[in-house]
C-alpha cells in the first residue's frame, strides 16, 4: 500500500508512520481470510450454493473455498477492482455507488441460483458493504435507470445509511429478503461483515436475506423528507405497498442463520492494540457515530482541544477512536468523500493546535466515489494550505477536501481493500498545552 508524502507539524514529531499503523490494523483485522473460516456452517447431504454481494465477497467466497473441501459452486458479485481469484465460485464484478447494467445482470443470476433447491441443500450468503448497489433488481415495474436516478438522489441528500437502505429495500426484488425468502426450502447461512452503525443486518446491503420491520410508508417518508425527485413508478410502487419487504415471521426464513464475522468494534480494538504499543492510551469514542461529517468534524475537536488545555475528559498523550458512517449533504461542486470532509472541518477547527494529528479513511479504499481511503492532518495543515493560495474554509464550503488534501499530498490511498467496516478515524494527541489544568 502506498501513501503520499509525510505529514509533520512544525517542530513536531511525524505522526504519519503511527496513524497509518492505526488505520492498517483496522483493515487488517476485517479481512475476510482471517474471520471468515470459524463461522462456517457443516456441509449438507445435497449441494452447496454460495451467493453474495458487497465490495468483500469476492475476498469471503475465496476464503470459503480454502476452508471448504466439498462440492461448492455459485457466484458473487463485487466491486470493479475487488475482485479475488477463486477456482469454484464465480466473481462477477459491477459499478459502485451508483449500479449499472453488470449488476443487474448478475443479480438476476443469483436469483436463479437459489431456485427449485430441496431442504438437503445449503445456500451460504456473503453479505457486505456495498451490496445494495451491486446486487440491483428493480421491483416488478421498475427499471435499471429508476434505480440509478434515485441511488444517486440517495446519496447526495443527507440521508444517513439506515434511510437510504430502507429505500432501496422497498424498491428491489431481492433485497429486504426477498433473496432468503427464494432460498426455501434450502438452508440458509449468512455471513456478513458490517458496514453499517449499529450492525443491523438489514441495513448490510439492505438485508437482502433477513426480515425487514420497515415498511413502504417508511421508505416513501424518507423519500419526501430529503425531498427526493422519483419516477411515477416509484412513487406509485410505495404508495401502494406493492414494493413491501419480507416480514419477521415469513415462514420462509425460519431456521435461517445470520452470523456477523466482522464488525467495526473488532476494527477499532486491532487500532487500540496498536496505540498501546505505541506507548498512547486508546479511547474508543464510539463504533457508530453518523452525522453530518463537518459537524461531527467541529465535535471531535473540541473534544480534543479539552485533552490538550485541561486533560480532561483524557489524559495526552492518547488516542482517540472511533468509526461510523457520516453523511455529507452536498451543496457545493468539489470532489467530496465524508472521511475527508470530517477531516477538513476538524483541521478547521483546530486551527492549528500543536501536538494533535489525525487520520479518517473508509477501511474499503474508497472515499465517496474516489479511489483514495481518506488523508490525514497535522498541526501544519492549515498553513500549508494558505502558502499554496488554498483557502480551506473556502474548501470546506465547496465539498472539495480530495482536492485541497491532495494539493497538499496528504491523501491516503490504499487502493482495494477487499473488506469494508465501514469509516475509521483516530486523533492522536501528544501533550498538554503549558499551564494545562490536571
């Protein structure tokens, strides 16, 4: 993995080295080769499916065939990139955020694949983030094109990813359990890595195997309070409740297990491993913070900036860490990404405070719809910024932080990661400011 040139602040220690340590443990302890092969289930008298979607499947189904010595066939499908080689399950790979015709090629594939199966055969689902957007099946009087418009609308209007995944839910034909639902009377495991705050499996790629309590009245409430622009379609298939989701107590998915092997606490405890070793305390603020990025950006550092004046509510040197998935509402014309946003709005506000340093990267390699994880910031940042004519507030206000990081060359870029735990963000604090109250 590669990152550009070192970050330091002035006078100050190069914290680089250390937060990317910290990120790389995150990654590492998501990846499916590692995780995967203790959660496998006994092999059945009849065949054995294997089916999944998200930007890990193709890292899951090749750690699934290492570990599984009888027949197996299947496909998943993944990201443009992510793809793993594997001898008996097919990688099938498709556009990401926004879907495209592969995916919806290779969703209908899965379908046929778990149909006319018989209670001796086993189907195992490889779900993770990223699924809803490749596994894309337009509900009955739906088209591809509905499902990009609104994908897209999704993800430039503030919705958190709750929302935006009740919505598609609603919309599609194998997502909200719809595909475990076709599964029966298979059995049916699922394995998934989280994405998602909170873990909810069905908001990892919208549930497409487990029952959904949210309802087309919900989605079509997220639908107009973003003020979301949708097709007649659409709305008529909301309105109606013809788009209604699998239900908890569908006969269908009874017996069907769900086994998360991968969430973004385990993430967050391999960077805390690393922060002791590193002689710094970890605090782990929380695996599930959402919000807007800039806010959640102007939060951290007034936390930090009360470690560095008054020790409180920790002791410098530490760590802080945490992990979620923000939003960014956009409203200027830059080259986003939430990580980078949140990090913008930190350094922002930090405005320059010595002996704080920072990282925020998604643990997928992609940040927003380009292909770096994150950046990092130094006490330096700021001034760096003016001395090459780069306002960063200016910057801030556009949704423009790839560039203004870039300009700097304090992008983080990993390329494929082939695992997804969502965003992953640390503050390293060095020392207390002098005359600090203790």
């Amino acid at each position: 993995m590669a990152t550009t040139n070192s970050v330091t602040g002035t006078g100050a220690v190069d914290r680089r080295p250390l937060l990317r340590s910290l990120f790389d443990a995150a990654v590492a302890a998501a990846q499916p080769a590692l995780c995967l092969p203790p959660h496998l289930p006994p092999q059945p008298k009849g065949r054995t499916i294997v089916v999944g979607a998200g930007k890990a499947s193709a890292a899951m189904a090749r750690a699934l065939e290492d570990h599984w010595d009888g027949p197996l066939e299947g496909l998943v499908v993944t990201r443009y990139g992510y793809q793993v080689a594997c001898t008996r399950i097919e990688i099938v790979q498709a556009a990401h955020p926004v879907p495209d015709a592969a995916g919806l090629r290779a969703a209908e594939r899965i379908g046929a694949a778990v149909r006319g199966l018989t209670p001796d055969d086993l189907v195992i689902a490889l779900i993770s983030g990223g699924g809803s957007s490749l596994l894309v099946a337009p509900a009955p009087g739906l088209t591809l094109a509905d499902k990009q418009a609104i994908n897209a609308a999704l993800l430039k209007s503030g919705a958190t990813i709750s929302e935006m995944n009740c919505v598609r839910r609603h919309l599609s034909a194998l997502k909200g359990g719809r595909l475990g639902a076709a599964c029966h009377p298979a059995r049916l495991v699922t394995l998934l890595i989280s994405d998602v705050p909170g873990d909810d499996p069905i908001d990892i790629a919208s549930g497409p195997t487990v029952a959904d309590p949210t309802t087309c009245a919900d989605a079509l409430a997220i639908v107009d309070r973003y003020r979301i622009d949708v097709s007649a379609a659409v709305r008529a298939l909301l309105e109606s409740g013809a788009g209604e989701s699998v239900k908890p107590g569908d006969a269908r998915l009874l017996g069907s297990e769900t086994r998360m092997i991968v969430a973004p606490q385990m993430a967050l405890e391999a960077a805390a491993q690393v922060a002791r070793a590193a002689g710094l305390a970890p605090h782990i603020l929380g695996d599930s913070l959402e919000g807007e990025a800039r806010e959640l950006g102007t939060a951290l550092a007034g936390i930090a900036r009360q470690v560095v004046t008054h020790g409180q509510p920790f002791t410098p040197p530490c760590v802080l860490l945490s992990g979620g998935e923000t939003t960014v509402t956009l409203k200027g014309h830059g080259r986003g990404g939430r990580n980078v946003e949140f990090l913008l709005s930190l350094a922002v506000s930090l405005d320059g405070l010595p002996g704080v340093h920072a990282i925020a990267g998604d643990t997928d390699g992609v940040d927003g719809a380009e292909e770096i994880a994150g950046a990092c910031v130094a006490p330096d940042t700021l001034e760096r910024a003016w001395a090459r004519g780069i306002n960063p507030r200016a910057s801030l206000d556009d949704n423009d932080a790839h560039t203004f990081f870039q300009a700097l060359g304090d992008s983080v870029v990993t390329g494929p990661t082939r695992t997804n735990v969502n965003d992953f963000r640390a503050i390293v604090i060095d020392g207390a400011a002098t005359g600090a109250s203790r």
